[in-house]
C-alpha cells in the first residue's frame, strides 16, 4: 500500500472521531484505538518491505496531526499515543539505518522540532533524540541545534516572560549533552551556575558522578538536602549519595545516611532491617531501646518495626482506642493475644462510624462492616449486640434502621 494509502486511513479515523472541530472525551480513546492500530499494521507491513523512510514520514506525520487536534485527552491518551510513536522510532533505529541513516533521521527529528512539534508534546522528540544519535558528528549537530534554541527562547524572554521555563528545560538538555560530549567539567559548572535554578544542583551531581568526581557529587547532593530537607525533595538526592557512599567504602557516612533515610521513612521495613543489621545482638538492644524512647507516644508510627521485633503489646496499644487497620494489618497475632482488646477496638470503630453516619450510603456502610465483624473471632456477638444498640440510639434514623435489618 502507498504512503498516501495510510496517510488517507488515518485521516479518516481522526474525521470520524472529530465532532465540529473537537473530539470529546468520549470519543478520544476509541480515535486512540484506532490510530494505534492503524499504525501497527503499517509497521508490520512497511518493516516487512524495509520501507522504513515512509514509516519514518507517517509517524512524524500522524504524531504532528494528533498534536494539532483539539480533544479531550484527559484521560491520558496522548502518553499512550506517543509511546505507541516512541516504538515505532525505536524500530526504525535499530532496524531501518541502511534505508534511512542515523544521520537523516537526526534532520528529520529536528526539523520536526522547529514549529512543527506542539510545545507539550516536544519532550518526547527530546528524549528520542537525546537518548540516541552518540557519534561526534551528530553530537555537535544536537550542541548547535540547541545552542539556537536556546538563544531564540531568550529573545522570545524579552517580551514574556513564560518562555523561561521553555528555557530551563532546554539549558538541563544541553548541560547532559555537554556531559555526553566529555566537555570538561568546569565549563559544565559554569554553564549551570550561570543561571538561578534550583534544579542545579542536583543536575550537576549526576555529571560530576559520571566524570567520577564523587566527593563534589556529594556535597551536592548534601547541599541539596540541607536546602529541601524534606522527604519529597531530598529522598532521591539522599538515596543517590547513599550509593556514592557504598561506592567509595565510606561505610560511616553511609551508615548516617541509611538512619536519616529510616528515621524519615519508619513505615518502610526495608531500612530499618538493613539499620538493624549493623548491630550485633547486644548492642541492637541498646539501640532499639533509644528508638522506643525516640517514638514514646508515637508508636503507631514504627508498627513495621515492632512488628519486626515481635513487640505485639506496643502494636496493641497503637491499635487502641479505635485503629481498626492496624487490627487489621496484624489480625492474627493480635487476635491471638489479646481477643477482648481487639474486639473492644473494633467496638469503639463501629461506635465512631455510626456517630459520624449522616446518609444512607453511611449506613449501609456501618451496616457492612457489622457483618464483617461477625465474622471474626467471638464478633457475631458483638455485632448483633452493636446493631441493637444503634437501633435504641438512632430511632429518628429510619434509613439506619432499615440498613441494620437482619443483623
């Protein structure tokens, strides 16, 4: 079949998807299916025949006509249709380089990103190209490419201001290509630190890593710590110095890093199981007993921990007075031990719902969880006496009392 053949079958999708000039939100996954599967025969044809130059030209095409379309892709259909035009890239590449050449395919990509590529879908192009085309030659053509569009970005600056960020993008861009292309280190420093960005740092730890400058990888990565220190901002900053740290034998620093990591983190085990593995057994003790005392009041904070440590009576006493998940969590131990605290944890849950219960859908959630809890160890008692019981309380609840019928 013909190029304009395929050009001509999406052309009619895109029209029977379209509604005066919009596809609604409804329609935008069935235009998905479709041109996804349009374009997988096309694929499978073209790469059949080696035609990869007409493959190239529909996706750039399709992938052009999609960013032009006004619809409602609220639903994250343009991800999955640029990972269908990413694939189909990645095909081409590796299969297709005696038809179209690597460095063909890098001018065609670039044309695309002069105008012809809509400002939000422009990442996907970037990250094709930026990810591949490695030999001298096209990584001085990537250097000139956006040395251009980063200089035309901070023109458009000088009449809004909106373009910085454009900007930004761009400037990370070209900083990891100076760093592909081995520039020394100290023109990659001064490039960043040229501009106020608070992704810097961050972006320059990763290239001073890469050239092996792990003590300046780390300041940092510290430096950017200190600056967000919370769990959001610092987590993938502390997890990348944590390797530097394993990497360099600094067992010291590393082990600091892990109890930062496990004091910010107490709900993931895997931590506090490595922490705990630097001890031996007496000293663990010592170490465990200081944790307790960090987290007096706050138990249900660490129940993974104590979990670990098999301390069930702290685990019950974070249940109550009326924690039904951690019960939940920790049913079969809990239950074990201490039967009547959990169910009186249950009672005090099912007497929270019911206060707080203002419409049906409330009720007949209670009533559900009353059903639940009569199946479990000694509740069908409970549950029968706490269904009485809101029946006496709640007689002006009708909707309740309907709900409650039968158990």
């Amino acid at each position: 079949m013909e190029l304009k053949e395929y050009k001509k079958e999406i052309t009619r999708i895109f029209a029977g998807n379209r509604k005066n000039g919009f596809v609604e939100w409804h329609r935008t996954r069935s235009l998905l299916s479709d041109t996804i599967s349009s374009l997988e025969t096309a694929k499978d044809e073209l790469c059949a025949e080696k035609r990869y130059e007409d493959l190239f030209s529909l996706a750039c095409w399709t992938y052009i006509k999609w960013g032009n379309t006004d619809k409602d892709d609220s639903g994250g259909e343009t991800s999955e249709f640029c990972a269908c035009i990413y694939s189909i890239w990645e095909r081409i590449y590796e299969e297709g380089m005696e038809r179209l050449s690597h460095d063909r395919m890098l001018e065609k990509f670039l044309k695309l990103l002069e105008g012809k590529v809509r400002d939000y879908m422009e990442d996907t192009v970037y990250d094709f190209i930026l990810g591949r085309f490695k030999n001298e030659k096209q990584l001085a053509r990537k250097d000139a490419f956006l040395l251009k569009v980063m200089e035309d970005l901070r023109q458009k600056m000088k009449e809004n201001s909106i373009y910085k960020y454009s900007l930004y993008v761009k400037e990370d861009y070209y900083a990891g290509l100076l760093a592909e292309r081995k520039r020394p280190i100290e023109e990659i420093r001064d490039f960043l630190c040229s501009r106020d960005r608070y992704g810097n740092k961050m972006l320059l730890a990763g290239i001073e890593a890469d050239y092996g400058n792990w003590d300046e990888a780390a300041a940092l990565y510290r430096a950017h710590i200190a600056e967000r220190p919370a769990p959001y901002w610092s987590d993938e900053a502390r997890k990348l110095l944590m390797e530097i740290l394993k990497a360099k034998g600094d067992r010291e620093g590393y082990n600091s890093e892990l109890y930062e990591m496990m004091m910010i983190h107490p709900e993931t085990d895997r931590y506090f199981r490595e922490y705990k593995a630097l001890f031996k057994e007496e000293a663990w003790s010592r170490q465990w007993e200081k944790l307790l005392e960090h987290y007096a009041g706050k138990y249900r904070m660490i129940v993974s921990w104590l979990n670990n440590e098999s301390r069930y009576d702290l685990i019950m006493d974070s249940a109550e007075p009326d924690h039904l998940e951690i019960v939940d969590e920790f049913e079969n131990k809990l239950f074990e031990l201490y039967p009547e605290r959990c169910l009186k944890v249950l009672e005090n849950y099912a007497d929270l719902r019911a206060d707080n219960a203002g419409k049906r859908s409330d009720y007949r959630s209670l009533a559900r969880f009353l059903k639940s809890l009569s199946s479990r160890q000694g509740g069908g008692n409970l549950a029968s006496e706490l269904a009485e019981k809101y029946r006496k309380k709640y007689p002006n609840r009708p909707a309740m009392l309907e709900e409650l019928e039968g158990i």
